[in-house]
C-alpha cells in the first residue's frame, strides 16, 4: 500500500525555489511508485488517494490498483482502507510504504521484504532514525500501523522487528523538506522529480 495525499494537500515542508510544490509532491510520488512496481517481490502496488491528476500520470505504471481514500483521516486510515479493499482476510503478505521517496531503488525494497518474509510484523526507520518509511504484516497477521513523528518507536512498541537496513539504503530517505531532498539527490533521485529539479534550476 502507498498513500499519497492530494499534492495539494502534500508536503506542506517542501520549499524548493522554482519547482511548484503540488508538482514536486506529485514527481516524487510518482518516483517512488514506480520503483514500488518494479522490485521483484511486489506482485500489486495499491495506491489510495483521491487524486485523480496522480491516477492519470501513473497510468502506464504496471501491476497498479488505486483505492479511493474517501475522507481524508491520516496514513493509517488510508493504509487501512487499502488493506480491507484488497485482502481483507489477512491471506497475503502486506506492506505500506510511504510515497515520498524519490531516491527508491528496488533492490533496496526488495532486500527489506526478503528480510521481513521471516517475522510477523517489520519496520524500516527512516534516515533521521525516528520514523518509519516501510512496515510490514505477515498471511495471518493482522493490520495495524502508526505513522507520524516519533512512529519507529510506536511501531517496535507494536510488535514490529526493526530491520537493520543500511544509511545507504534509498529505502530510509523519505522527504519532507528541502534538505532531505538534497540528501535524496545525493542517493541519485528517480527520473520524474530528477527533470523537475532540473528545470527548476536558475540559468
């Protein structure tokens, strides 16, 4: 599952001089959905929002289902909402992943899921250590999450196996603001908010 708000509504942080922030919200999502669809062990990629501009650009992104989010009430309800539209019974492997991470290689995603195939539930600390960009449930187990600041700590206290993923890895570097982004680019950004940023730049 990856939720993504509306752009307008999205990245609220994100103050990058020459790129519209709707716009920006909307490559790095797009980014990191398709990294999503690309790694091996993803069968599905379910977005839940209710952004028809994001429906549209993601159209030739394979193996994508989108799910109305309804009201809008947070990541965890979103997430939830996702996972009692596809598997509702608890039958598959799930995971939510959060859609503001430009610099997303699959492999990385991969390595995490193949590390969380042998817990019930896990959890990916973002770069900062605090949050959390990846959390996981095994067939039979049932959903629960708590994004948000400070939410590594609430997950670990719900049961989640932290797994021990590298700095290096793109899977840790979500984006909220103009700095972490810098870091991104560092990471080597995906080729939508790579363009934007591009044409953003003064001549």
């Amino acid at each position: 599952m990856i939720p993504v708000k509306r752009a307008a509504r999205g990245k609220s942080r994100l103050d990058v001089a020459g790129a519209d922030r709707a716009d920006l919200a909307h490559a790095i999502a797009l980014d990191t959905i398709e990294a999503a669809a690309r790694c091996e062990l993803v069968a599905q990629v379910v977005v839940v929002s209710d952004d028809p501009a994001l429906a549209r650009e993601s159209a030739m992104i394979p193996a994508l289902r989108f799910v109305p989010e309804g009201d809008p009430r947070g990541l965890d309800a979103a997430v939830a909402t996702g996972v009692a539209a596809i598997d509702p019974d608890g039958r598959m492997p799930r995971a939510a992943l959060l859609g503001d991470l430009p610099s997303l290689r699959p492999g990385d995603l991969a390595d995490a899921l193949r590390a969380a195939a042998s817990v019930d539930r896990a959890v990916v600390a973002d770069a900062e250590g605090t949050g959390t960009t990846l959390v996981t449930a095994a067939p039979g187990v049932a959903w629960t999450s708590s994004f948000g600041d400070g939410s590594f700590a609430r997950h670990v206290a719900l049961g989640c196996q932290a797994l021990a993923m590298t700095d290096a890895s793109t899977l840790r570097r979500d984006v909220d603001t103009a700095s972490q982004l810098e870091a991104a680019r560092a990471l080597g950004l995906g080729p939508r908010t790579a363009a934007l940023l591009a044409a953003a730049r003064p001549a």
